[in-house]
C-alpha cells in the first residue's frame, strides 16, 4: 500500500483474538481495560491529525509524490442516489494532495481530508460549503493503494462517485492503464512523499467496535468480521503484508455485500437506490449468496478493508504515509 504501514486487525465481541507478540497483547488488553465510548470515529481520526500530538511525527521517505500521467473519466451510477455521474480524475500539483471538485450550481473544492468528513448513511462523504459528495471510499482507496498522492476529481451528474461493479477493479485499471508520474508544484519543483510514524498506542472504542493501531514497521493488515446471523458469511479473517500489487491482485476485486432481507428496509429509508446484483454481492441469510460466484471465499472480509484503506487515506497530508499496526472491530453492515 502507498502511504499506510499498519496493520489492521478487525475483531467483534463474538470472536477470540490471538496476538503472538506478548508485548503487543499486554498494550492490547490495557486498551482494552482503558475503553471508552467517543462519538464518532471522525473525531478520533482529527484529533489523530494535529501535527503536536506526541502519537505521531512526520518524517519525510526519500521518494517523490506522484500523480496520474494521464487524465481518466469513468462512467456509472451512484450507490444511494441512482444517479448517472462522471469521475474524471486529472493531474494534480506536488502539495495539493487529493481532492474532489462538485456541486451543482457553485463548484467547490472539497478536500479528501478528515476533517471534512460528515456523517453519512452507509458511505463515506465529504463536505465543504454546501458542497457534497458521496461514497468516496472506493476511489480514494484505490488511489491510496496505487500511489496516487495528488489528484483533482471532478464529479458530474450527481453528488456520487460511481459504483462501478462494487469493488476498486475499475479504478485500479485506470491508474495502472494510464501510469503516474512525479508531482510538480506551480515553480515545476518536486515534493518529498512524508510519512507519519506512530509512536504509542491509540484506540477508539465504539458500539461495541474497536481500531488500535501500535507501531510497525510494515504494512501488515488483519482484518477479521463476524456475521452471526448469516451464516454463509459467518467469521472471516484476512491477512497479509500490504503493498501496491498484493492490493490490485487481492483486494480490489472484492465487491461490496449486503444482506437481502435488509435491502427494503434500505430502500425505504432512501438508501442504495442504484445497488443491484451487477454491483453488489447479496447474502440471504437462508438462501446463501444469491448472485455467485464469489470471487474470493472471503469476499465481503476483503471488502470491509478495501473500505478501511480509503477512509484511512482521508489523513493523507503532502503524500504521507502511517507507520503503524492497526486493530479494528466494526457492526455489521452493508459494506
């Protein structure tokens, strides 16, 4: 992966973790005694990102931010809306990171950064003044996995990134199709790509889900996810070492999922009006899958940390990347 070396561990109540490490397992079970509740995930992330908190420090890789050699448009529907919109991800300038450009009338500017995260049903969105854009997590993961530092999206049509067929394959294949090169900023200088190395500990305990993240040095993410009442999915776990070729070969196929006894009462509440069978894996909880083959057996595991890895990015800061081993527990959902 790009500019993440963590680990990422997903467990659920319902589940027995196993940490060989014994000092690792000692800091997890005093985070564990220590847990609290915080009211959203977005407010930990932040607080993660002030440049004097003793957590992190920011030190630079000796390799140069890249950008996309070629601009791509990609075609499709919206997720929640149904709508028809157009990514088209262009060049952007060493510094600038990545960011999205839409909005109806007025076009905004809207940074794909945490702190303009907003709550949003069953996707990630960003916000900034009164511009909005939906289900990011896809492109910017496979921005982040593939090296794309800085990029400007413009989206067209809607307030949604398009679906696609539910995974980061199409955008993988654009990037790789069109290559990257160094950034340059508006002087035609280079940037150094930074790195944030975690130095202690940190957690977040919420609604019965928890991420930790200790320090590491690679990138390794174990990922695990529980779904008791579907036993087709049931307990799954993934892991692996995480580089640009391990995510396009063995994460960003994986499709999104959602349970089918649940899609009306989504549907009712004005949710995943473009979700189908073409863009989405379904699981009944008595039929099993609906729509095989899976590509994967544990598909929907690999998915829930595709998702991870573009909401992560959301820290990006001038080409970063996290040294740090992450541990994670979320509800069950559609992912």
């Amino acid at each position: 992966m790009n500019s993440f070396k963590s680990i990422c561990i997903f467990v659920t109540p319902r589940t027995l973790f196993f940490i060989e490490d014994e000092n690792m397992k000692r800091s997890l079970i005093s985070i564990m005694r220590l847990r609290r509740s915080l009211s959203t995930c977005t407010q930990t992330l932040k607080s993660l990102s002030v440049p004097r908190s003793r957590a992190l420090s920011w030190i630079p890789t000796g390799k140069l931010q890249q950008t996309l050699a070629s601009s791509i448009a990609v075609s499709g529907t919206g997720l929640h809306s149904g709508a028809g919109a157009t990514a088209r991800l262009l060049p952007a300038m060493a510094g600038e990171g990545r960011y999205f450009v839409a909005g109806a009338s007025a076009r905004a500017r809207i940074p794909a950064a945490v702190e303009h995260a907003v709550d949003s049903p069953l996707c990630t969105a960003l916000c900034r003044g009164g511009a909005r854009v939906r289900t990011v997590e896809h492109l910017l993961s496979a921005l982040e996995a593939m090296g794309v530092d800085n990029c400007r999206i413009e989206i067209e049509g809607g307030d949604e990134v398009p679906l696609l067929d539910g995974s980061a394959k199409e955008w993988v294949e654009a990037i790789e199709h069109v290559g990257l090169c160094a950034a340059e900023d508006s002087n035609g200088n280079n940037m150094d790509k930074l790195v944030a190395e975690l130095h202690v500990p940190v957690y977040l305990w919420r609604d019965g889900a928890f991420i930790v993240a200790f320090p590491s040095s690679k990138i390794h993410i174990t990922y695990g996810i529980d779904f008791p009442k579907v036993p087709v999915i049931g307990c799954q776990w993934f892991s692996s070492f995480l580089d640009s070729c391990m995510y396009a070969n063995e994460i960003a196929s994986s499709r999104t999922f959602c349970i089918y006894e649940e899609v009306e009462k989504m549907r009712s509440a004005g949710l995943i009006k473009g979700g189908s069978a073409s863009n989405a894996i379904v699981c009944s909880i008595t039929g099993g899958w609906l729509n095989p083959p899976l590509r994967f057996h544990d598909e929907p595991c690999r998915h829930k940390l595709l998702d991870l890895v573009g909401d992560i990015s959301l820290f990006a800061q001038n080409g970063w990347a996290f040294i740090a081993h992450r541990i994670r527990t979320a509800p069950s959902r559609i992912c």
